[in-house]
C-alpha cells in the first residue's frame, strides 16, 4: 500500500507543479491573418525580468530590455511589419524571459 501512496502523492504533486518549474510556449500576436504576406525575414528582441518571490504577489526586481514591436522594428531597421509571435520562457517563475519574433521587410 504504501508505494501505491508515495505514486499517488508524486502525481498530485506534479499536477499541482505543472508549468512551475519550467515553461516554454510560443503564440501568434497577429489573430487575423488572411491578407498577410508571408516572409521569412525574422527579427526578435527579448524583454528579461526576475521576480520574486514566484508565488506571493510576484514583486519585478529587475527588468531589461524591450521587446515592443515598434522597439525592434526601429532597432533592426524594418520599414512594414506583417505579424509576430510572442515566445515565453519562465524558470521557476523567477527567470523570465518574453522573446517577440516579427516578420516583415
């Protein structure tokens, strides 16, 4: 009975875990895109940030960087933008990390 117990407490503790300890996604900005050109000329910038603690409040000790679509744009040079996406990475919610990717010309 008791290795039943320890699985059981080791998947509910997982689930009450899950996306905490690391999480790493990437989604669309750009909702509609039926008239977007595609392109493959891609250029990122990265927004960082700590806070702490992870789990009461979440107060940002510290920030750097932009990752505004505007901010990139003018940084790289880009005169039309056509979409972006929004790339996340968070380490135990202390390390953060937002990367927007935009595509234009």
């Amino acid at each position: 009975m008791k290795p039943v117990r320890i699985v059981f407490m080791a998947m509910a503790l997982a689930l009450l875990f899950s996306g905490c300890m690391y999480v790493h996604t990437v989604e669309p900005l750009t909702l509609n895109m039926d008239r977007t050109p595609m392109t493959s000329v891609e250029k990122e910038g990265s927004l960082k940030l700590i806070t702490f603690p992870p789990f009461c409040g979440s107060y940002q000790l510290v920030a750097w960087d932009s990752a505004a679509i505007g901010d990139i744009a003018k940084k790289q040079g880009m005169q039309e933008v056509y979409f972006a996406d929004l790339e996340t990475l968070s380490i135990l919610r202390v390390w953060n990390q937002y990367t927007v990717h935009v595509y234009g010309k």
